[in-house]
C-alpha cells in the first residue's frame, strides 16, 4: 500500500514539478532541452523494449521448419525422412530413423552427411551386422543414391536430396526477417544509440565528446555495415546480431560513463569482435576444417594458459591478465572460444569414449590452469560449459551429477584453503551486515539499483560508476541506476533468449557439432550473466565475471562476439547468417543428376508427415517444408 | 539428432534458473527497494554520510531539520529540547529522525526511484511542549514525556542531558575527552534506558493486591515507622498510623506495601510486572524501547523491598508511560509513535501511518479500581490545585539509588479526561522527592499542553 500510494504521489510531484519547471525558466531553449530530457528518459526503455520484442518474437514466434537432407525407403514403399545431416537409425524410440524390427539394435547405425553432400554409413554397436548392397560394413562407408543398406533383417534404401532439389528446397522455405523487418528494428536500435550518444556528449567532459560521438557513429555504421554485408549475401536472419548489438551500445555507454579515455580501445575491440565473429562463422560452415582446426586450437589454448600460468600479471585480484606491451588482455576469455571448439563433436565419435576422455583432460587442465591463477569465477564458467557438453554428449544424468559433486568437494578445499573465498562466502546473505568491508559492492549497488527506479537518473547521474571494477563486475547496478531497471533487465532479457532460441534451433540442428557448441555458449554466456548480475545484487556470492557484451573489458568483447558465430551456425532458418552456406543456384556437375529422373516423394506426404508411403507418381516442383511435428512421446 | 535435442533441457533449465533469479530480484526491488535506496553511502539522498534531502517538523508544522541545507530549528531551545527525537549532527543518536525515518525523508517510489527535493516527516512531538519540559527540567538529567493515549501520538519527549546539535562537534569531543556532564548523552532515556522505579512500582503491587487480596475491601495496616522483616528494616519517612489500601498507596507507606509484597509472594508481583508490560520490550517507530527487570527472590527481605519498587526492580520510562496509558484506557492503549505524517513537497500524503494498540494483562475492573486510587493520590495527597481542573491520576516515586546518590524523582499517571487523553511519565534523575520534584514538571507540562489545546 505504501509504495503504491507514493508512488502516485511521488509521480504526481514529479509531473508538477516538470510544469512548474516550464513556467519559471522562460528560456525556449531550456524549455525544449527539458521536455526533450523526459521525454528520451521513457523513450529509452521503450525502445530498448521494442527492439528486444521484435527480436525475440521474430526468433521464437511460430514453429522451425525442418530441413530435409534425404530418405531411406523399405520394400514396402514406406519412407523416412532424413532431417539431419546425422541421422541415428536403430530400434529405440529416441533414434532419427526407428526401425520396429526384432533384428535391429537399439542404436544400430548412423548416416551422417559432410558438407560437400558426400553420406557416410558407420555402423555403431549391432548384433545382426550392418550391410550396404549385400556386403558386410564394419568400417566408416561412403552410401550413394539407390544403395540398399540392411541393418538385420531390415531393407532400406536410401536417396540424398540432390543439389537441384536442396536449391528448390531453399527456395521455399520461409526466410527470417519477413515479419519483423530487421531494417526497421535496426532503425529502432539507431535512435536508440542516438539518444545514448546526444545524452552522454552533453554530460561528459569537453575533451571526450569527440570519442563519444565518433564511437557511436563507428558503431552505429557498423552495425548498418554488417547488416549490409548479409543482405548482400542473402542473408536475412540479424536478430542475434541485434540483439548483441544493443548489448555492445550499453557498454559503450557505460564506458563512456565511468572511463571515457578508454572508449576508443573498447570500441576497436567491438571490431575486432565482429572480424572475429565473421572469421568463425566462415570457418564454421566448413564443418571438416573446424573440426581439423580442434588440435592447434587446443594445443595453442594449452600454451597460452600455460604461459598464463607461468607469467601472468595480478591485475584485479585474479592473475589471469597477460600483458604484451601497452596490451593487456585475458588469455581465459579468448579460451572460451577454443574451449567450446574441442568440446563439440559430431554424432560418429559420440559413441566413442575415447573422446570424451580428450575432452575431459583438457577442461581439467583449463579449470586447474584457472584455478591456479585463482580466477575461480571463470573456472566455475568452464566446468560449468564442461558440464553441458558432457551431458549433450553422452546424456548420462548420474556422471554429471558425480562431476557436479567432486567439484563441489573441489570448491570446498578451495574455500578451506583460500580465505578470500571463503570470506564471499561469509558474507553472501549478510551484506548489509557489513556495508564497508565485504559487503561494500554488493550493498552499493542494491542501493544505486533502487535509487535509478524503472526509468533511471539519467546518463551521468550515477554514482556506482565511481566504485573499483563497477563497470566490469557491477555493471548492471551502474545500468540500471542510471537507465533504469527496464533496461537493466532487458540486457539479461537478451541472454535468456540467445539461450532459448539455441535451445529451440536444436530441433533442427544439421550436425551434433554445432548443437553441442551453440548449447555450451549460451551456457556460457547464462552462467556468466547469473554470476555477475547475482553476484552484485546478492542472490550468488561475488565472483567478479564479466556480464557478455555489456561489460566493459576488451577480451570479453572479443570472446563474446566470437562465441556468437556458434549460436548462428546451428541457426538453419533459410539464409539466416553467414555461418551456414546457402545451397548453389546453379547444380554442379560432379554428383549430379537431374532431378526428374528419380522422383522424390510426393509434396503433399512430406509437408505432413516425416513418415509414409512413397507416391512414385511424379516429382512435384515443391519439395517438403516440414513443420515439426510433436515427434516426442 | 533427437537424442540430442532431448538433452538441451539441461540449457533451458539453465536460462529457466536465470529467470527465476531475476523474478526474484524484482520481487525484492519492490519490497526492498526504499531500504536499500536509503543505505546511508546513497549519493543521491546523502553527503558525507548526512541526509541531503527532505525534511523533519514538529505536529505543526515547525521546521526542525532541513535536509537540503543540514540546518535546524531556529531556536536553540527548541533545538536542544527536540535533540533526541530528531538526532545530532553525526547520527550518534540512535532514537533520532534523522536516522529512523530518513526512508521517508527520502521521496522514493519503485517506478521512479529516488526524486529530488525529499519528503516532509511530520513528528507527532510539540516542540514548545518539549521546549517547556526541557526548561521545566531545568538542566536535570531525566526525561519528560506525554502522549495521547487514545492515538498514540508522542507529545513531548525530552531527554537530559541533551545538547545544542550545532554544537554536536564539540559534545562528542567532550564524550571522547570522557566528560561526566555528558555520561549518556547520545542515549534517549525515555526510551532506551532503564530505572530503578521506587514508589510507582506500588501501582503493580496494587494491582496484584487487588485481584489476588481482596485488599480494596480486607486491607488493612498499621504503620509504626519501620517494620523488621528476615532481619532487613523497612522504613518509612513518617508514621502513617492505621491506613487502608487508598491511604497505603497515597502514603506511599513502604511498610503497608511490604506486607502485601511478602503475602502476594515474588511470582505473582513478577506475573503483574509481567502483564503490565514493564519487563518487554515496546516498539516505538521502528526503535525497541529498553526492558525493566523484576527479580523473583527467596529472601523476604529483598521481596519486601521488591515490592516498593527497589530490591533489583528497573523500569523504563516509555514502558510505564504506556502501562499509564492502559491504565487509563482500562486494559489496552495505543502504542506510542513518533511519526505523524509523510507529504512531499507539494504536501501530498506519501506513506500510511499505521498504529497498533498495547494492551496490558490486566482486568478492565482492576485498572478502574487503580484509577480510583490513583485519582484519590492526586485529591487528597498530592494537592489538585496545581493541575487546575485536569482530572490528574498519578503516584510518585522517589527511588533510593545508593547510599551516596540522591534518589530519582518519578511522577506517572494520567488525565482521565476523554478531552484530554494524556498520559505522562516525568523523571528526574538524583532528583529528590518525587512528588515535589517531578510532580511539579508534570504540572508544568501538562498546563502548557492542556492550556494550548
């Protein structure tokens, strides 16, 4: 009742308060920069919120439409469909192609396709034997259009899309962007940053209002020049992009707020960020070269941490910083990345445990390596990335329950042994017990938090910013105090839908590869965010990580923006992004035929069903566009 | 594919826990958010740790402290007078305000956040009441305070020693020099402190003796002077001859109060003390008012001695004054406050007063019969003349505090006047006899208020 009644009150104040301004200050120019101040303060969040809106409805809105890649016909003239580029064939229920034979085995085989087209027969454990034309495989096999594979005593043959098809398919499947028209959230997005830029010129010191305003322009041409990039390229998919975007304009914001000197060097790693995002996204869409590029990754990640180990610098009470030169910068932010590269794999070596053990050795050695430099907030974010991969890759819920529990045991000993930590731990759920000393962070932005209400003080009118480390670890409160909670909230708004979208995009994920590296990033980037948002307002204890895209801080631009190529390389709406080659317009020559010489399934069966029986009748010009279907029992 | 896809739950469980976190967060933004904005480091409502916005005035009206500027009342009297309910310079007064109510000084709402120019916080004190009290005091140490027993308001509350809060730099440089004249001087003594109560303690023992007795109709007693009991003299000032419960309790005739000590026993003096509400604690605005104490003890002496208000017994002031209160209201008053009202600037209420109701454990019947003899006191012992026509209930107290002090001077009651529903506790600390001392404060005091009204 009290906080209703004053606000009212409070409310009502303010607007006399404002008229009363209009009166007794008389000069037009005063008048109008007045009324203009109010104004942007709810024409902020309002445009922050109908951006995040638009991206959101457009990413999540309506159902994926399924790729189709093939499908394996039984004698009886019934098909599946393959909508994968790996397809798990066997008698359980949780396999791509379920095959109710007797003779079959729970996980029987797997057809996995390259990105040149080229499909491949492994056979994975089977009693009855795996055979392609009437031959026994037990090695990795090269299948071609009309080859009858038999697993037991089931008969299937099988048919891939040809180019001329999958052209034709891409042609009809619906392309993002043609809802929410991603120019005209762009638009939003620039008024936007607009209003952050005219604001901040005004209020920060003469000699920096040079930077802002060129930091914004650079970043707001950017941000066009990117977009212009892909619609020269087709593409048509930017929210992601977007929404990062309006994460980077926050914090050029605070950093033009707390340490103006800095804004250039932040701003040039935003486009070395972008170099690096387009970088991974090309690599990405060659799926055998990123997986070659696994081993020098992983080798250079082992040698930089190592050096890490064994020269960093102590800068912010973590020696994870690395200085060369006037560069400083954070190897275990740019191993993110790297991390994320060897964890991924694809579905053929998922059953083999030896792969794992890899995987296992080298999260080992980033968690040690981290742990040594007691940055335990970034070793925390890599054991939790570890655990997803681990989970996506064998799904085995006891094993990640075991890890959860050694490293908590783990944690335990580091509290024992590590005052510093274990006083976090003390303090968390007493703050205000002591506003001084342990809980001096945490308390100041509880109360910089209220203090900005919805709506914010207005840029320049904070104070949390004047706090050591407030624009990396107490960024939200510095936000939220000075744009308001709306905005606050929509900053981490943006990472929950980056993580729901990943999730989403898994139905129709091509490769394990990239469902497994989008998924262990937006973990990344959520464990991040509830670290640091928590942290600072004490529902977690402090940790100190970065908050992604909006923390001020070179090497977590960098590693943000890269890791952002893996969310769009399992993103298969047509022609959303770069990471993801479109189909040629023109069929090639080598593995080609033309389509009308082997008919494909009629239309009408495929639009429906993943399943049916083949109508011989004819090639229909469209080929399937499959809405999911609820598949799942 | 689907095996896969049937674990990203373990992703969205993730961004599902992140979810909640920050539902959580904004739940305890709106339920928290005055709290923390009002954390004494906020820059926006605070410089130097001092709050720079909004302000504190009495019930009508007179500017106290100014936020903004740091300035206070006007009159240095009244200053002094007010210090312990609106807080010194460096917040060393816990009971002030400044500290309790600075959540309100603060004009905060969630939608907005924290506005400029802050609220007015009304005080439900009398400055000239106090400013009467504090010169009525005369330099004393003590405290004076009334309030209206059927709304609770706090009228006047002075504490002494007090100071000047322009001089608070000086003062606590004095405290830290270890200056006797300010022993205590950053404590309300009406509210955090406790006493030894003397005489007025007899309203329990009174009470006790009227339920549990028959004493209103069977008591009777002989006072020679003194009388010896497990080897302890109880004494009195004079001989006051054959006397029944009225002529006892008017007396004050400690022997007559022995007797009935030592026949109630020390665990029903104790469950009365209990009842009444002297041995808890009372919230006052936010601030809990310091606990009295009353010791069960085999010994007849020490329980003879307990039952005139001495032995281990301590009473603090804001609890006696509301035991006066419910007294007054038959069993159950208001509890006191100190706050009135919150208005921004534009004088819009932006906060609720609420108000709560003490009661005490005793029958409606029993408090009329103690608010017959404590109006019998004040017509036949204490003298009406000096109250006018008020219809003062009251007892004294004169509270022997060691051989080498003199005693605290205690005057309480109440005026059964349905137009003047006030109850007062005066004390005066080594002040002498109380009826004298404190009661001419009391009278005082209530003149000014009753006069005023």
């Amino acid at each position: 009742m009290d906080s209703i009644l004053s606000f009212f009150s409070g409310f009502w104040t303010d607007l006399q308060r404002l008229f009363s301004s209009f009166g007794s200050e008389g000069s037009f120019l005063s008048l109008a920069v007045g009324t203009l101040d109010v104004v942007c303060r709810f024409l902020l969040p309002l445009l922050a919120l109908l951006v995040v809106v638009r991206c959101a409805r457009s990413l999540l809105q309506g159902k994926l439409e399924t790729e189709s890649w093939g499908w394996l016909t039984d004698p009886d003239g019934n098909y599946q469909v393959m909508h994968h580029w790996e397809v798990l064939l066997g008698r359980s229920r949780r396999c791509d192609i379920v095959l109710n034979d007797p003779t079959v085995s729970r996980n029987h085989a797997a057809l996995i396709r390259d990105d040149k087209g080229i499909w491949t027969l492994y056979p994975l454990r089977n009693k009855n034997g795996v055979y392609l034309g009437g031959t026994e495989v037990t090695e990795p096999t090269r299948v071609s259009d009309d080859d009858v594979i038999a697993l037991g005593a089931a008969q299937l043959t099988f048919r891939a899309l040809s180019p001329a098809e999958e052209a034709e398919q891409a042609k009809t499947r619906t392309r993002p962007g043609k809802v929410f028209s991603p120019g005209v959230t762009l638009i939003m997005l620039s008024l936007f940053q607009a209003i952050l830029c005219l604001q901040l010129g005004r209020g920060v010191e003469a000699e920096y209002q040079q930077s802002v305003y060129t930091s914004f322009g650079v970043l707001c041409a950017l941000m066009w020049g990117v977009y212009i990039i892909y619609r020269i390229f087709r593409r048509t998919g930017f929210e992601i992009e977007t929404l990062a975007f309006f994460l980077t304009s926050l914090c050029l914001t605070v950093t033009a707020d707390s340490a103006p000197a800095t804004l250039y060097k932040q701003l040039l790693t935003v486009i070395l960020g972008i170099v690096l995002f387009f970088a991974l996204s090309i690599v990405l869409r060659d799926l055998d070269f990123a997986k070659k590029l696994r081993w020098p990754a992983a080798a250079a990640a082992v040698a930089l941490l190592a050096f890490n180990v064994l020269l960093g610098q102590r800068l912010f009470g973590a020696k994870n910083w690395m200085v060369i030169g006037p560069i400083s910068f954070q190897p275990s932010e740019l191993v993110k990345v790297v991390f994320i590269l060897v964890g991924a794999t694809t579905l053929d070596r998922m059953f083999a445990r030896r792969n794992l053990i890899f995987t296992l050795v080298f999260s080992a050695y980033c968690v040690g390596c981290l742990a040594l430099m007691s940055d335990f907030g970034t070793a925390l974010i890599f054991f939790v990335a570890f655990l997803a991969i681990a989970f996506l890759r064998s799904g085995d819920l006891p094993s990640v329950a075991f890890m959860t529990a050694a490293a908590g045991f783990a944690g335990f000993i580091v509290i024992h042994f590590r005052p510093y930590v274990a006083n976090r731990f003390a303090i968390y759920r007493h703050v205000w017990e002591d506003t001084s000393g342990l809980g001096y962070q945490q308390t100041r932005t509880l109360s910089a938090l209220a203090s900005g209400g919805l709506f914010g003080q207005g840029l320049g009118n904070g104070w949390l910013k004047h706090i050591g480390a407030a624009n990396t670890d107490l960024v939200f409160g510095v936000i939220a105090e000075e744009l308001g909670l709306i905005i606050a909230v929509l900053a981490v708004v943006v990472i929950i839908l980056l993580a729901l979208f990943t999730v989403k995009s898994a139905a129709t994920g091509r490769s394990s590869f990239y469902v497994i590296a989008a998924c262990a990033t937006a973990m990344i980037f959520v464990v991040q965010t509830m670290l640091n948002v928590f942290g600072s307002t004490d529902l977690l204890p402090l940790t100190g990580v970065t908050l992604p895209f909006v923390s001020c801080g070179g090497s977590s631009m960098m590693a943000c923006w890269c890791l952002l190529a893996y969310i769009k390389a399992s993103d298969t709406r047509q022609n959303a992004g770069i990471a993801i080659r479109l189909p040629k317009r023109k069929p090639g020559k080598a593995s080609d035929r033309p389509a009308e010489l082997d008919p494909p399934p009629a239309s009408d069966d495929l639009s429906n069903r993943s399943t049916g029986r083949w109508n011989p009748a004819g090639f229909s010009a469209k080929l399937s566009i499959h809405r999911e279907e609820e598949e799942e029992t | 594919m689907r095996k896969l896809r049937g674990r990203t739950w373990f992703v969205l469980l993730f961004a599902l826990l992140l979810t909640a976190g920050i539902c959580i967060l904004l739940g305890m933004y709106f339920v928290k958010g005055s709290e923390w904005a009002s954390f004494s480091a906020n820059s926006h409502l605070y410089t130097n740790g001092r709050i720079a916005t909004g302000s504190i005035t009495d019930r009508n009206g007179l500017l106290l402290y100014d936020g903004e500027t740091g300035d206070y009342a006007e009159d240095r009297t009244i200053r002094t007078a007010t210090l312990h309910a609106v807080g010194d310079q460096y917040g060393n007064i816990m009971s002030g305000a400044k500290l309790l109510f600075r959540q309100y000084m603060a004009s905060y709402n969630p939608i907005t956040g924290v506005g400029t120019g802050g609220n007015r916080v009304a005080l439900t004190i009398d400055a000239q009441l106090n400013a009467a009290a504090y010169q009525a005091l005369d330099g004393r140490q003590g405290t004076v305070a009334v309030y209206n027993y059927n709304t609770g308001e706090i009228l006047c509350m002075v504490s002494s020693p007090t100071f000047d809060p322009y001089d608070s730099e000086a003062v606590l440089a004095a405290v830290n020099a270890g200056d006797s004249r300010y022993d205590g001087v950053y404590l309300n003594h009406f509210l955090s402190a406790s006493f030894t109560p003397g005489s007025i303690f007899k309203v329990v023992t009174t009470a006790a003796a009227i339920d549990h007795l028959n004493a209103l109709e069977d008591f009777s007693f002989t006072c020679t002077g003194s009388m010896e009991i497990g080897g302890t003299t109880i004494t009195c000032p004079s001989v006051h001859g054959e006397q029944d419960l009225a002529g006892a309790l008017a007396n004050s005739c400690n022997c007559a109060y022995a007797q009935l000590a030592l026949e109630l026993g020390g665990e029903t003096l104790q469950k009365y003390a209990k009842s009444a509400g002297l041995l808890n604690a009372i919230k006052v605005s936010g601030i809990d008012s310091a606990k009295g104490s009353y010791t069960v003890t085999n010994d007849a002496g020490s329980l003879a001695w307990s039952g005139v208000g001495q032995y281990t017994d301590l009473v603090n002031p804001c609890s006696e004054l509301v035991l006066m209160g419910c007294i007054a209201g038959e069993g159950s008053a208001k509890t006191p406050t100190l706050l009135k009202s919150v208005t921004s600037d534009l004088g819009l209420p932006t906060a609720l007063i609420s108000s709560s109701t003490s009661s005490i454990g005793w029958k409606a019947s029993t408090c009329r019969a103690v608010k017959a003899l404590m109006r019998n006191n004040v017509t036949n012992h204490y003298g009406q003349s000096q109250f006018g026509d008020l219809p003062v209930c009251a007892k004294s107290g004169t509270a022997e505090v060691g051989s080498d002090a003199a005693p605290h001077a205690w005057f309480v009651g109440f005026i059964d006047d349905p137009d003047h529903p006030y109850a007062f506790v005066v004390l005066v600390e080594n002040g002498g006899w109380g009826s004298s001392v404190a009661g001419s404060i009391a009278a005082t005091v209530l003149n000014v208020l009753c006069g005023s009204d």
